[in-house]
C-alpha cells in the first residue's frame, strides 16, 4: 500500500546553504494564527457545527480546482456527483466518486491541488495512505472513522487550525442569519461576512429585477428609481459593518471604474428595470457602480476588494447545465493604470480608503500593479490569487513585485477558497515560499536574517491584520485582530 510521507523541507529551496536559511526563517512563522480575509466557506458550515457528510463531498465535488482537471481528462461532471441545475442524474454514491479521484491522482502531478490535498490527509486528517486505484477504498473508510470524530467538526477546527479570524463572502441581499447565529453562541468577532454587490451591480444578469427587489424588501428602501438604489446598497453595507464586515468584494470583468453622469445613471438604471439595457450600457453602469462602492468604502471604512480579468462560466452548457463554479472561469488579460485612474485620482490619497487589487494576469504585476501601490498610499497588492495560488505563482509574484512596490505595500498571504480543510495548507504552502524567497536575499546579502525572520511574521500575520482594518470613516469600524 503506497504511504503517504510528506518531507519536512517541502517547497523549500534546494541548496544545503540557502535551505537552512529558509528552515529558520519559515519556523518563525509556521505557529501563528490564521488569518482568513478573504474566504468562500459557507458561514452556516460553522453555524451548523454539523459533521462533514462523506471524502468525497468534502474534498472532491464542491472544489472546482479538482473537478476541472479530472473534466480535462474525460471525466463527465455527472460522475463526480456535481449537481445538475435541473436536477438530472448525477452519481449519488460518494464511494464511487471516490474512488474515480483516486484512480486519477497522477494528474494532479506537480499541481497546487496534491500539495493541498496530501496536507489535509497527512496533517489534518492524520492518515499516512496515498491516494491511487488500489488504496481508495481503504483511504476512504480511513478518512469516514476521521470524520465521525467531534474533533473534526467545524468549530472544533476553528481552533485546532488556529484561526483567529475567517471572513466569508456574502452576496448584498444575504439576511446574515447565520452570521446572527454565530453572534449568538459567541463567534460573531471570529467568523465575519464580507458584502459582495456583484449580483446587484451587473444589470444584464438573470434575475437581476428579482434580486433588486430582494434588496428593496430586505433594506426597506425604495429601490424603484436609481437614487434608491444607491441608498438601498448603502443601507445594506452598514448592517454588514454591524455585522463585523472588514470588506467588500468586487469581482467585475474588468477593472475600469469611471462615473457616468447623473443622468446616463439614472436613464440606464431605468431602462434596465424594463428589462432593455444594452450590453454597453451594462457594462458601463458596472463600471460606474464600482466608482460608486470606492466612494462608499471611503465613507463607510469598509476595505475594497477588486479581483479582475476573468471571464466567467466559458462553457455556455456546463453553465446552463450545472450552474456557475464548476471550473470553467478562465483568465484575460488585465488592465489597471487606466481603468483605475479615475478612483485613484479621487480617493488613491485618501486616508479613509483601502483598495486591494488581485489578479490571475501575471503580466500586469511588474508593469501595473507593483507600481501603483509604490505611489498610492491606498492601494496593497493582493496575494497570488486562484490559478496562481501556487508554489511557483506565489515565488512569481515575489520576484515580479518586490523590488518596486516592496514588501510591505501588499496585504500579506490572503487565502481563496471554498475548501476548509486546505486553508492550513494553504497558509503553510505560503510561509514556506515566502521563507525562500527571504532566505535567498539573505544569502545574497541583501536583507539581515533578523529583518527576512520580521519581514515573514509581517506576511503571515500582521499585513493582513493592517490591510483589512476598517479606516475610522466607518462608525462601526471593527477593532483591529489580536
């Protein structure tokens, strides 16, 4: 039976000088808290407290970074028990998807995702057997006995991951209700939502007049014309800072932002209640509202978030089939300088604004991204986000990104993910790179080892406690971690 044996200098460097360097550095780092600022676990996972259902539907049908590269190869959807929207035959028996994940492992060969899934088996989960055809469906059994523990309950884990702080992503017409039942059973400072206006401001979406009147209902604002709405968003975000929101979360196709006049607003806003917006209306009231959230965040304190350049559900029948997040988001290119010039010409010095901006296009970060937050004091740099949330993408961004914009005009390591279970691993993937990275200069002579051994606890732990504090604009700005 093939063991499952992770090194102990996983993803450090080679090279006996700089490895020992890099030891040093990452064990400074590899017991502090977690932060989560940026995160998709569902908030009535810990509200529920309930036990994870089965392997399969914990590590392999809701992550999309699995099903794609298992759909790459010929797997249908349907096999891997993915929900169909209309609610069609899928694979109902969890140890069968099972064991088609592991009849498949090699794929996952040199991939982010086995690092991820070999720490969760070996290190959360405590079990030394391999995935592969002929171990499935004794790992399987293995992983069920794991799970059945109170130990590895949700909020149980909370603990043994050591998270202090886990922001969820919400969309604007969330009710929070099982945010308020955190509150209640005295989590509410730990587990806090994150407001996502998307569905609201992407007018030529499917069920965009439905969602608005959601708005209105949950608000209490009439939403019939466009200052309405606006005050409606706003009312929204105040119940969410209530709520404990450090953030909002913007993920538009690209990332131009420039106000329309008052009257092209409000003719386009009108328009699409009748169901008659063009497309290059949409497109452009998008925009405008993405000007309108930074005037928002600087007002109310809560911290931008911008991620864009992807463009979304490419297979048009798997997306009408399954619904949105089933792996087939892919990459474009991104453009900043001039897209974001009109809201950092207005707010990019403002000390009541925060903006952090990721990416999946490489290209811009030397170019763009490292340059604008080396001048604009509102603006921190992301974490290597999504596709390149990986070992090499993050040493990527270190090396494109630092000698402009520096260390410390970066939010720090800001995990993305849907999957509890791997966000230690993700944290740790991050320290040991980040070790590296900082090893390297240190052999080069570039930086003391004492400010490399600063400089790591400053990514793992206080970056991210800085870039999503709330500015004082907000009256109920939320104190800051620790």
């Amino acid at each position: 039976m093939a063991q499952l044996r992770l090194h102990p200098d996983r993803a450090l460097p080679a090279g006996d000088d700089i490895r020992a360097v890099a030891r040093r550095i990452y064990q400074s780092t590899r017991g502090l808290p977690l932060l989560c600022m940026h995160g998709h676990v569902d908030a009535a996972v810990f509200a529920d407290d309930q036990r994870f259902s089965d392997p399969a539907h914990l590590l392999v049908v809701p992550d999309h970074y699995v099903t794609r590269m298992l759909v790459s190869q010929g797997v249908p959807l349907e096999d891997l028990g993915v929900p169909r929207a209309d609610g069609g035959d899928v694979e109902t028996d969890p140890r069968r998807i099972w064991r088609r994940f592991c009849a498949h492992w090699h794929l996952f060969r040199g991939t982010p995702s086995r690092y991820w899934l070999e720490h969760e088996i070996a290190e959360i989960l405590k079990i030394d057997v391999a995935p592969g055809p002929d171990t499935a469906d004794t790992l399987y059994d293995l992983i069920e006995a794991r799970l059945a523990e109170p130990a590895y309950r949700p909020r149980a884990l909370l603990d043994a991951f050591n998270i202090e702080l886990i922001c969820t992503t919400d969309p604007a017409t969330s009710t929070l209700a099982d945010h308020a039942r955190l509150r209640s059973d005295g989590l509410g400072a730990r587990v806090v939502p994150t407001f996502r206006p998307d569905a609201l401001t992407h007018v030529n979406t499917a069920g965009w007049i439905r969602r608005v009147e959601e708005l209105q209902e949950l608000s209490g604002v009439d939403t019939g014309d466009y200052d309405g709405f606006l005050a409606a968003l706003r009312s929204r975000r105040e119940v969410f800072a209530r709520a404990g929101a450090r953030a909002t979360d913007h993920g538009h196709l690209t990332a131009a932002a420039e106000l329309l006049s008052g009257t092209d607003a409000k003719r386009i806003y009108a328009a699409a209640r009748r169901g008659e917006a063009r497309d290059d209306e949409a497109a452009a009231f998008a925009g405008h509202l993405l000007f309108e959230m930074a005037r928002m965040s600087r007002d109310d304190g809560l911290v931008m978030q911008i991620h864009p350049g992807v463009l979304r559900d490419h297979d048009t029948a798997i997306h009408h089939a399954f619904g949105p997040d089933r792996g087939f988001d892919i990459p474009i290119t991104a453009e900043f300088t001039r897209a974001l010039r009109p809201v950092l010409n207005a707010f990019g010095r403002d000390p009541n604004f925060r903006l952090i901006l990721f990416t999946v296009d490489e290209t811009v970060y030397s170019r763009e991204l490292a340059p604008l937050a080396g001048v604009y004091p509102a603006v921190r740099l992301g974490a290597p986000w999504w596709f390149l949330d990986s070992l090499d993408g993050m040493r990527r961004f270190r090396e494109l990104v630092t000698e402009t914009a520096g260390f410390y005009n970066t939010s720090g390591f800001v995990d993305d993910t849907r999957a509890f279970l791997s966000i230690p691993a993700r944290h740790d993937l991050a320290r040991r790179i980040d070790a590296g990275y900082l090893a390297r200069l240190v052999v080069e002579h570039r930086l003391a080892e004492d400010e490399a051994v600063e400089t790591a606890i400053d990514l793992a732990y206080r970056l991210p406690q800085q870039a999503y504090r709330p500015s004082a604009a907000g009256s109920h700005a939320s104190p800051a971690v620790g």
